[in-house]
C-alpha cells in the first residue's frame, strides 16, 4: 500500500475517499479512530492509503482537484 496522505482533517480526509472512490480506486484510511480519539494532536494521524498499483493514478487525481499540496511524497 502506498501512502498518500496524512493528517487529522477529517474533511480531507472525507473528500479525498469520495474522489478516489468515485474513480473506483481502493483506498484505506489506518489509524482513522486512533486519530479522532487523540484529537488535534499530531501524535497520531490518519493516513489515507492506496494499493501501490494505483497509487500514480491517484497522486494524479488528487493533483488534478487541487490536493497535491496534500501529497506526500
């Protein structure tokens, strides 16, 4: 799996999982409830995951709808 993001916003976290559903590219988000429990804390973030096969085609949707300052690298 390839990471793609990681953060504790949780609306981007939203979005960035209907886009890549919308193009029917699976995603996981680890550590979703872990993150929400630590609240704004960065100790602990969410990391929004794709399979490495589909990881270029995301990096470019995401580009694509203004998130690639999101990207990591």
């Amino acid at each position: 799996m390839a990471e793609l993001i990681r953060t504790n916003d949780i609306a981007l976290v939203a979005v960035v999982e209907a886009l890549l559903h919308g193009e029917e590219i699976p995603v996981h988000v680890a550590d979703r409830h872990s993150s929400v429990m630590e609240g704004s804390s960065r100790f602990i973030q969410m990391r929004v995951l794709v399979p490495d096969d589909r990881a270029a085609e995301a990096r470019i949707l995401l580009r694509e709808a203004d998130l690639g300052e999101w990207l990591r690298d």
